[in-house]
C-alpha cells in the first residue's frame, strides 16, 4: 500500500462469521525488548509482523541483536543480556511507533553510548517531555527538538528513582521500569490512573520481580531477564473493529478467538456493554502471565450515553471507535477526560469530529472530548490524516451509512492490522482497497 492508498465501503449489515486476528503490538514489542536484554534465547509466537513492530526489530538488530524471523509463526531472539548492546552505527527509525521510540528510550538511557531515535513525521510531532524529564532525573542526557523527536540520547549510569507521573500513561510507565532495570536500587512510578500493565506482566514472565499496589509499580536493579517462551495473544484493540461490526451486523454474530483480555485493556468492552452492546466472553484462559479467552459480539441496539471518566484510560486506543459507533447510536453519547487522544498518531479529537461532521453527524467539540448525536452517517469522503485507528474505525461504521464512503490515506493501517481489508472481508464487510 503506498501513502496514498484509499479503502472503499459499501453499506450492508451482511456481516457474521469466525476469524483470528494479529497478535498484540504492545505484547509484541515488548517480547523482542525484553528478549533482547535476556540470556538465552526467547520464542516468540503469535508475533504482530507489523510495521511498527518491524521498527523494534530492525532497531534492536542495529544495536547487535540477532532476530531470527525467517519462520513466521516463531520470531527466535538471541538475547544479548542486560549490558550487551552495541552503538548503533545510524539513528534509529521507529518509522510511526510511539510505544517502540518511548520504550527503547528507556533502555537506552543505560548504554554507555550515544544513540538517536527519529521517525516519520507524523511520530516527530509527538510530544516526548513526559519520558525525558523521568529519565534525566535517573541521570541521562536527552535531548528533544522542542519536545519532540528526534531524541538525542547519551546514557550511562543511572540512578534509582520513585517517580509520581503527572499523566496516566502506560509508555511513562515502562520507559521508567524498564531504565530502573538498570540502576543500583529500587524504582518505583505512582500513577493518577490505573494504565496497562503488559511491562509489569511480561517482565515477571522474564525472571524479574515486580512489586504493584493500586496505581504504582516498581522494580529492583540491576535485574537479570531469563529468556522464555512468549506466546502472543490477539490484539483486543484490533478485535475492537470486527467486534463493532458485528454489533452493527443484522445477519450473525462474529467470533474472535485467543484475544488478549488482560483487565487494563477491557474499557472498551465496559463501555460498549454500557451502550447496549451483546458481548460474551467465553473460554477464558492464561497464557505467559496475559488472560485471553474467546470474544462474541451478537446484533445490538447500541444506544448514547456518557463515556464513564475511569473507563478512559483503559480504552484509550479505542475511543476513535467509539467516537464513530455513537454516530450510529441512538441518543447522544459524551466524552471527556481524553485529551491524550490530541497527542496520538494525529489529533484524534480534532480529526474524528471534522469527518463524523463531514458525513453529516451533529458533533461538539471538547477540548478532551466531544458529545455525539446519534442517527446514522451520510455518505461521503474521510480524511483519516495517515491514522490507522480512525481509518479503520470509520471503515467500520460505513457499513450503516446511506451510500458508499470512502476514507483516505490508509496506508497506515498495516502499521497495526496486516491484513484488515481480507480478514473484514471474510466476515461481509464491503470494503475494497483503491
């Protein structure tokens, strides 16, 4: 797909059917860093091959991390241990990953060397204070370009730290956890909301102890990681989008199997549930540390209400979905609290508004929100601004528009749903790709 790839929906509710969908990017992206700083050799399966998560990959194997993914159902990370990265000879391109650029900032605030993380300009745009100020209190020296990437790093011996982080955010969280697995002593990050806890998981997974209360998290270092088996579950974000359709659907139910359900990540399902919608979870299990089970969306009269403040934190990813589903609602649903989504991949308030209004939804804004009146969607065009989660978002509730819409600059989609187009279309979902 090139950037300036196009998809185009035709309505129909003839939508049913079972599928799986890609692994979990944040899982995904933190099995190949934290196999890199193991011992040993750590497999993965169920790996996100996404684009984002390719940019991890390609910037561990310049720092001397050998990556085997020539079988695609198995990555094989030859870890280096906690000390063992190599300068890289160029800076690193973390391409559109927010998470992959935060999260390896933390681990190379350690390393003896300097070291440059950059991407497209899209991901230069994000704001990167939150995790500098941390990190520099641990004893790095990062420079950003008026906050924002690229982020010049030279590292070194760092200090332990007990940090209090002005905002809920998972990336913070683990760019400081993980730079504590290197300081003499304990680090230990206060949030003001309960995030993710995907690092806090995994790392136990790894051999490392970590110690959680309601909304803190701490590690003890230096730490030693022991490689071991990662099996990734689905991306419950991603299976946000065909569990949306099927609550759409006047025809069947769709069946999601082997989804992540890991309880920092189910705000979406609270919130959708809140509206009216009719999802099961069945077959629950655990698998390395992460709950996964099988998710059933049936046809659903979803109706407006407002989005719960404690239930934003925990669907933030996928608020642009819910954004769209109230359109299609009845009544009128309200959001506040998500002003984090102003410093996403592109200003997701902002963009989500200008295209619901463009297809003729009564929409106000909110500085961290918005109020969306319900009814339906007219036809027409969508300006996605190279955001994969809008792209997809309104991909989705086109299917109950009054005629065909088509969304632009799509090409982003492959960042976190490889093959989008097919797997919708294998349920009914009318979409082409232009």
């Amino acid at each position: 797909m090139s950037n300036v790839a196009k998809l185009r929906i035709s309505p129909g509710r003839g939508v049913g059917g079972t599928m799986r969908v890609p692994g979990d990017k944040s899982i995904s992206h933190r099995a190949l860093m934290l196999g890199a700083l193991a011992e040993g050799q750590t497999r993965i399966r169920g790996f996100l091959a996404g684009e984002d998560c390719l940019a991890t990959m390609a910037a561990l194997r310049a720092m001397g991390v050998s990556i085997d993914d020539t079988n695609p159902d198995e990555i094989i990370v030859t870890g280096v241990g906690l000390r063992g990265l190599s300068a890289p000879g160029k800076p690193l391109d973390m391409g559109n990953s927010g998470t992959g650029m935060r999260l390896l900032a933390g681990i190379l605030a350690a390393q003896v060397f300097s070291s440059e993380l950059t991407g497209d300009a899209s991901l230069r745009s994000r704001p990167m204070e939150r995790i500098a100020k941390p990190l520099r209190k641990m004893g790095a020296d990062i420079e950003t370009q008026d906050g924002c990437p690229p982020l010049k790093i030279l590292g070194g011996r760092l200090s332990p730290l007990m940090y209090e982080s002005p905002v809920a955010s998972a990336q913070v969280k683990s760019a400081v956890l993980l730079a504590g697995l290197f300081a003499d002593g304990v680090t230990r990050v206060e949030e003001p909301a309960i995030t993710r806890d995907h690092t806090e998981r995994m790392l136990q997974t790894f051999g490392v102890e970590v110690r959680t209360g309601n909304l803190s998290s701490e590690v003890s270092g230096p730490a030693r990681l022991t490689a071991c088996e990662i099996n990734v579950p689905g991306d419950l974000s991603s299976a946000a989008f065909p569990l949306a359709a099927g609550l759409l659907s006047e025809q069947g139910e769709v069946a999601i199997e082997h989804v992540g359900i890991n309880p920092t990540r189910t705000g979406i399902i609270q919130i959708l549930r809140l509206m009216g919608a009719e999802l099961r979870i069945e077959a629950p299990g655990l698998e390395g540390g992460e709950p996964v089970a099988r998710l059933v969306a049936a046809p659903s009269q979803l109706n407006g209400i407002t989005v719960p403040p404690e239930l934003v934190p925990l669907a933030i990813d996928e608020l642009p979905l819910v954004f769209a589903l109230a359109a299609c609602a009845d009544g009128e649903t309200v959001i506040h609290g998500a002003e984090e989504l102003r410093h996403k991949e592109s200003d997701r308030i902002g963009i989500m508004v200008s295209n619901l209004r463009n297809l003729g939804v009564e929409v106000e804004e909110y500085d961290d929100g918005a109020r969306i009146v319900g009814g339906g969607l007219q036809a027409g065009t969508v300006d996605s601004a190279g955001d994969h989660r809008i792209a997809m978002a309104f991909a989705v509730v086109s299917m109950c528009a009054s005629a065909e819409v088509t969304i632009l600059d799509t090409a982003n989609v492959a960042t976190s749903f490889p093959g989008f187009v097919s797997l919708m279309q294998s349920i009914g979902l009318q979409v082409e790709s232009l």
